[in-house]
C-alpha cells in the first residue's frame, strides 16, 4: 500500500442526494409548509414532501416514513410519524 493509499483510506465523497429507502423511517427538520399543507423538508439537494405536517410541526424533528422516493430527481414523499426533537435554533 502507498503512502498516499495510506492517507486516504477511508475517505469518501459525500453526496448531495442522500438514499432515502422506501419504507424506512429518517428523523429530518421540516421547514415549511405548501400551500395545500404538505411538509417540505431539504436533505441536502433532495426534498421530502411530507404529509401529515402541521404548524406546530416546523422547525422541529420528525420521525418521517418514507413512501416514495425518486434517487434521480432527489424528490420524495413521507407519512410524519412523530416529533422527536426540538430545533436548535435558538431565539433572543
């Protein structure tokens, strides 16, 4: 093994469009809420529609079920299952 093999064993690239497995449930921040009440939460370059969201819901973290989700487009649907953590934000 080289010294540069050595150096960057282990590393990897990131990506932007994070695997959303359908079925699966991942905790993330929803951020907002379309017109029609949909949740909207950005993973990276991917979004999660999730349904079920209400107003007291933002800026919190939700357990989100994972319906549908599409690896090329980055786009996604989900079932809010519960909150499961405050923000971190934090106000003055």
């Amino acid at each position: 093994m080289s010294l540069l093999e050595k150096y960057l064993k282990g590393w990897r690239f990131r990506s932007d469009r994070p695997d959303l497995p359908v079925n699966e449930e991942v905790a993330v921040f929803v951020t907002e809420r379309n017109s029609d009440g949909t949740g909207v939460a950005q993973i990276g370059d991917t979004t999660l529609y999730v349904e079920g969201v209400e107003s007291e819901h933002l800026e919190k973290r939700l357990l989100v079920h994972v319906t549908e989700y599409d690896p090329q487009e980055g786009v996604g649907r989900g079932e809010f299952r519960e909150v499961v953590g405050e923000s971190s934000y934090t106000t003055r």
